[in-house]
C-alpha cells in the first residue's frame, strides 16, 4: 500500500480504518499522509487526535509513528488529518527545486541531477555540472526560477512505463534513480511543469507555479568534486530573505552617499582604494620600522656588531624585512635582534652570516622558554616567557 499523497496532493482530511498497531507504529489501509522519502520529509498531522511525528515507507506498508500510544484496534475506523501549513511548503518546495533546476537547464553545461532536500529553512538542489556557478549564474538561476513562477505553467504528473520514461531524453532522474530504485517498478511518476522540466518524481506538488511565491537564492556551495548546491529559501522564508538583501543594499548605497544603482560600481572603487591605501601603510610601517631599527644601540659581541632593541604595535612578520635589510649591504650590523609582544614575547633575528641566527633564538628559548627557529641567517622565536628588554640583556 503506497501514500495517496503525491497523486492527490490537495487532500487534508480522510477516513481510513486501522489495519496494524505496534505500540505507537500505526499502518491504515489508506493514507494521505506523505512517507518521507527522495529528500522530501514526511509529513506532519494527527490519526484520531493523536500527533502522527513521523512517516515511513516500510516492506510496502506505509507506517505512522505516533506521538505516543493512542487506544486503537484492527479494524477501526480513524480520521486522519495532514498539517496544511507544513504540505503546502514542501509542495512549493518541491516544485521550486523543479523550476530551479529547469532553469539550470538553460544555463549549465553536462547537467546532471545530484541530489535534493527540503528543511523547514531552505531547500537545497545540487547540480552536477561541470559549469562554473559564479555570482552572476547564481542570480540569472533565481532570476528564471521567478520568471517561472510568475508565468503560471501549469504543473501535472502522470504514471508510465519505465522504458518509456528512460527513453525520454527530456526527463530527468536523480542519481538514487539511476542506480536502479525503479529496477522492480513496472511504471514511474513523471513531473512535468509545462514548457520548463520534465523529472522522475514521487513527490507531492502544487498544480500551478504561481502558488509557490518568491524563491530567493541563499548561497552555493560545492559539496563534492563536480558538484554545486544551491541553497534556496521559499514563499515567506523567501520575501524575508529578498527584504533582508534589499535593507543591506539600501543601507550600503545610503552609508556611500550613492543611489542603489551605483552600489556595485562604488564597491569596487572603495575596495581598491583600500587595498591601495593598504600597501601603501605596509609601505610606510616598513619604512618606519627600517629606520627605528637602524637606530637601535649596538653592542659587540662574538667579535660582530649587534644592533639590539625593541618595538611596539607590530608582529614578527612586520619586523622580518626591515631586519633583514638592516644587516645588507652599507650596513655595520653583522646581526640584528629585534624584541616585541604580540601576546607573548617575540624575538625576531637577522645576521650576514658571521653569527648563526637560529643558535641566537635557541639560546633565547633555552633560558625563557617558548619555541621557534629559523635559518643561519634569519630566525624567529615567540611564547617567550619574558619581557622584550630583560630577553635583550641577556644577549648585553
């Protein structure tokens, strides 16, 4: 016995008499209810009063998971009743996830059809494909999946044969399909949203794409190698989502002094500029840090001149180049030692040669501990359990 669901899918209420009961699994010799099955959840409702929680497709029986026992016998006559609220999202979901992949049938290159799944949130389709989604397919997929909506194709579905289903070059099946879940099946339910998709489906549906409202596309992802899923959200999840987008927008174009239409434009100036401004601080801050290490105090050590010191505000990796060019050519420093904190005590150590800066961070560690290492002429250390000036009076 298989749900009535997917073939009368405006059906909220029926009679249907008790045909097993096993503590709070109950199977009827009819049911309306939707038994969770190819990324569509089981539907939601009551048998008699009693909230149904779960539905299942079992050995070819339909079983009702109730909320708890409920008083009933073989043979006895029940009402039960689906949650409209919750069927008619996931009839909208569904037929959504038609459209969207219709319209991924205009826009991407080798389709393929690599899975399906209704949330309470957002729905969610993955395309194989070996087109790149990027922003602007990504708005053109929502853009025709409305577009679908708002001309009102008809949505029908009917049972045939399964060769004549897989002899259809216009029908698709999902992967679950295609490895053989109809290989007992004498016939398949064909989905057919007019003019726009065609697709094997067990599904329940909405007879019109005007009664599914806004879609509004989420976000991408790659799940697998070959794969993109595209996340999306429906009906008042949907125009939550497009007014949330909307304010963002408003909100940016307002804070620029600019109209909306200029958004995108005014974007990538200010990002550019600040990438600019960006490198050119670096610039700046390398400059400033050369030259404060340049006048550090210098020491002799090792039969080399050691230039010592400290800094403040700036990490090791903001210290290696200046140190480094401290001890080039022109220079008197055959090593240079630099201290900060950036959480913890760095040290950061450059030298031409003649001292092993990796030995100078080791002989640093060893006595305040943390860790670190480097190469003869350039080694860092960090977690160093001291202040900046008590580690350089220990190389004084």
């Amino acid at each position: 016995m298989q749900t009535l669901a997917p073939a009368e899918p405006d059906v909220r209420e029926f009679e249907a008499a008790v045909r097993e009961v096993d503590g709070r699994d109950v199977v009827l010799d009819r049911t309306y209810f939707y038994a969770e099955s190819g990324g569509q959840p089981a539907d939601r409702g009551t048998i008699d009063g009693t909230a149904v929680v779960d539905v299942q497709a079992v050995d070819g029986r339909v079983v009702h998971t109730l909320a708890e026992p409920a008083p009933l016998e073989d043979g006895q006559p029940v009402t039960g009743v689906v949650d409209d609220e919750f069927r008619t999202y996931c009839m909208r979901a569904h037929t959504a996830s038609h459209l969207l992949y219709g319209a991924g049938r205009r826009l991407l290159d080798d389709l393929g059809y690599g899975g399906f799944d209704i949330s309470e949130g957002k729905v969610r389709v993955d395309f194989a494909t070996s087109t790149d989604v990027d922003d602007g397919t990504l708005v053109e997929l929502e853009r025709l999946t409305n577009r679908a909506v708002w001309e009102s194709r008809a949505v029908s579905w009917e049972e045939v044969p399964v060769d004549e289903a897989q002899s259809r070059e216009a029908v698709a099946f999902n992967t679950k399909t295609e490895e053989g879940v109809m290989a007992d099946a004498d016939a398949v339910r064909i989905v057919t949203v007019d003019d726009w998709d065609v697709a094997a489906c067990g599904g329940t549906h909405v007879s019109n794409t005007r009664e599914i409202g806004p879609v509004s596309v989420l976000e991408r992802s790659n799940p697998g190698e070959g794969l993109t899923r595209v996340e999306f959200a429906v009906g008042p999840a949907g125009i939550d989502r497009m007014a949330e987008v909307h304010r963002a927008a408003l909100d940016g174009a307002r804070a620029l002094g600019i109209g909306i239409d200029e958004l995108a434009g005014t974007a990538r100036a200010v990002v550019d500029e600040r990438d600019g401004l960006r490198e050119e601080v670096q610039s700046l801050r390398t400059e400033l840090l050369g030259s404060r290490i340049a006048d550090f105090p210098t020491v002799e050590r090792d039969g080399a001149v050691w230039r010592l010191g400290t800094v403040e505000g700036v990490g090791p990796n903001d210290v290696a180049d200046p140190a480094r060019a401290a001890v080039g050519d022109g220079s008197d420093a055959g090593a240079v030692v630099v201290a900060g904190r950036e959480g913890r005590t760095f040290v950061v150590v450059a030298t031409d040669g003649t001292v092993d800066a990796g030995d100078v961070v080791d002989e640093l560690t060893n006595e305040f501990g943390g860790g670190g290492g480097g190469s003869p002429t350039f080694a860092q250390g960090g977690g160093i359990d001291a202040d900046p000036e008590a580690v350089l009076d220990e190389l004084r």
